[in-house]
C-alpha cells in the first residue's frame, strides 16, 4: 500500500505508496479459522503479484495456502464479526468476500477503476472502496452486494478510514496532497483538508479525535483534529512513509518508511510516533519496501509487509523486537488481522 506524480511503473509495481486479505482455509482449530468468525488470531496478508492472500497464525507464524482472489490485490477489511473479509482487487477493479471460516470467495462485485483501501463501517453495514483513477469512492452495502453511485473525491485517491462512531470517513488524495471526509449518512463530502505531498493512509485513533495520515514524498506525518479540520506541524518520520497504523490504546502510531525506491537492496524501517507528544521514536529496521501494517487486537505486535522481499516482519511493541521474517507471496502489501471478539460473540 501517493501530492507530487507518480510513474505508472510504481503504482503498477508497488502500489504501496498509492495506497489485503488474507483468507484461509484452515484444517484445525490451531489455525484460527475454527474460532468464532473464523479468523480469530489471523493475520491476512494480500500477495498482490500472485493474485492471491496468506494467513498467518498469530500464535505459531504458520502460513496458509494461498487463496486466490483478484487481479493486483491491494487492500482488505474484516467485517466487525470477523465473518467476511473485503478484498480490493486493484487490477481487475473488482472486490472479492471471503468467507473467513471456509476461505470461499464470492462473485466479484465490480466498482471502479484502480482500486486502492477498503474500510468497513462499525455497524459491518457497509464498504467504502477506493476507485484511484476514478477519483471516487463506491460504497458496497454487504448483506446485498449492492454499490452505490460514486462518490467523487480528490484526484487519485489511496486509502479510507472510517471514524470509530461510523459518521465519517477520511480518504487520502494522493494525488492533490489532501484528504476528503465524506458524511456516511448522506454521502456528502467537506471541502478537502491540505495535508503533504503524496498523502498514502490514514488511521484514526480509537477515541475518534486524531486522524494520522502519512504522506509518502515529504517523509512525513500529518495529525488532523477531526473536531476541526485543524492540521498540526507534519511530524517528521523516514523516507517514502506508506502505511501507518495506532495502536487500541491509542498512545502510539506505527509508520512503515519505504525508503521509495521498492528496487533498493536496504532495508527499510518503521518509525514510532508517541501520540501524546509527537515525541518518534529510533527507526525499527523491517525488510525491503515495508508497505502496510497492522496492530494486533491486544496491541503487543505489529505486522508489517514487505513488499520489496515476500515477507513480513512482525515487532514485539513493548521491546521493538523484530521476529525472523515470515515468508509469504509475491509483493505483499495490504495487511489485516482479525478482530478481536466481543463479549457477546464469546457467549
């Protein structure tokens, strides 16, 4: 899983910094898909060279077989029960659903052209789907499979987060150095907030008051204040930041830094962000081209692709320990891991 251009070759290649699935077929309850939902302890991870998804058992580092989904899939959403996965598949501008307990893929639902983040509203009721060349955002509602009229956004919009209450949804224009906010509950979209150049994700706190959003081509993060619009002073990590994820505590925000350049031999890192004082912390080295990252439900690990070497590295975030990288497909970008039961799913 990008404002100043791109090459085509980039975005067709890593499509990283314009910015996953990870389906499973599991055969025992050790790999985490006989769990409630189906995914519990999972990471999915999307191999978009491949065309395909991996999982991960959390507990053991075990890797499913592949399922296949889409062309060049790029971005992935669990549904709030862990049930479905949502996969944007960027080549085919198609979304693929996993059924997360049996690893069956659906019918594509097409939407738009070049699709980039997909982010699933709290209530599971509907999927926000990024169309980049369109410039619009589709959104599926999941018990019809039915899609909207687009929304149009900003020129080459990458990534979508949506607000903890549901209300609203953020979406990076990396092409015009923005981000949209779109009202789910009429579609309507504010005028568009000024961040830096190339803006990839955005992640929203837990409390809803802080929208982080990194911007590849400035080597920085900016914070918007949701009340407000308001932006603070960009905050400066690494080299090509792509992905940029908080963790459930909110204290912290973890961003992988590419190093732009997805043919480098040097490995890249992810920069650290204590939320409460901006305070970044000693880069964490990763491998080749980190692209996205996931936190886990209880917050202890980071998952991290690495796009430029088929692994992922996942960090330790008490310690910043960096386990042996996971071995996965070919070019993996997007990153999800299953959330974590509620109390009532558990009875």
């Amino acid at each position: 899983m990008n404002g100043v251009a791109v090459s085509r070759k980039l975005v067709a290649m890593v499509v990283v910094a314009l910015s996953g699935s990870g389906i499973l077929v599991a055969t025992s309850a050790a790999s985490g898909a006989a769990t409630a939902g189906g995914c519990a302890g999972t990471a999915y991870v999307l191999n978009q060279v491949d065309g395909t998804a991996s999982a991960i058992n959390i507990a053991t580092g075990a890797v499913s077989p592949p399922i296949t989904v889409g062309v060049l899939p790029s971005g992935v959403a669990f549904t709030p029960d862990g049930k479905r996965a949502y996969v944007s598949n960027n080549g085919s501008g198609t979304v693929s659903v996993i059924t997360t307990a049996t690893g069956a893929v659906s019918a594509p639902i097409s939407v738009g052209k070049q699709l980039r983040g997909v982010a699933i509203t709290p209530d599971g009721k509907h999927a926000y789907v990024v169309n980049q060349l369109d410039g619009t955002v589709s959104v599926i509602t999941t018990a019809t499979g039915a899609v909207s009229s687009p929304i149009a956004v900003g020129n080459m919009p990458n990534q979508v987060a949506i607000t903890p209450d549901g209300k609203r949804a953020y979406v990076t224009n990396s092409g015009a150095g923005t981000v949209s906010v779109i009202t789910t509950a009429t579609g309507a979209v504010s005028p568009p907030i000024t961040v830096g150049n190339h803006p990839i994700k955005v992640a929203i706190t837990p409390d809803g008051k802080r929208a982080y959003v990194a911007n590849f081509a400035d080597g920085t993060v900016s914070v918007i204040t949701t009340a407000t619009g308001a932006v603070s002073s960009p905050i400066t990590v690494g080299k090509g930041p792509g992905g940029v994820a908080i963790t459930p505590d909110g204290k912290h925000a973890y961003v992988t830094n590419s190093g732009a350049d997805p043919a480098s031999a040097l490995p890249g890192t992810v920069s650290v962000i204590t939320t409460a004082t901006g305070a970044v912390s000693a880069p964490i080295t990763v491998g080749k081209f980190p692209n996205q990252v996931a936190i886990t439900p209880d917050g202890k690990h980071a998952y991290v692709t690495n796009t430029g070497d088929g692994t992922v590295s996942v960090i330790t975030t008490a310690t910043g320990a960096v386990s042996s990288p996971i071995t996965v497909g070919k070019f993996p970008e997007g990153v999800a891991i299953c959330p974590a039961r509620s109390a009532r799913q558990r009875r």
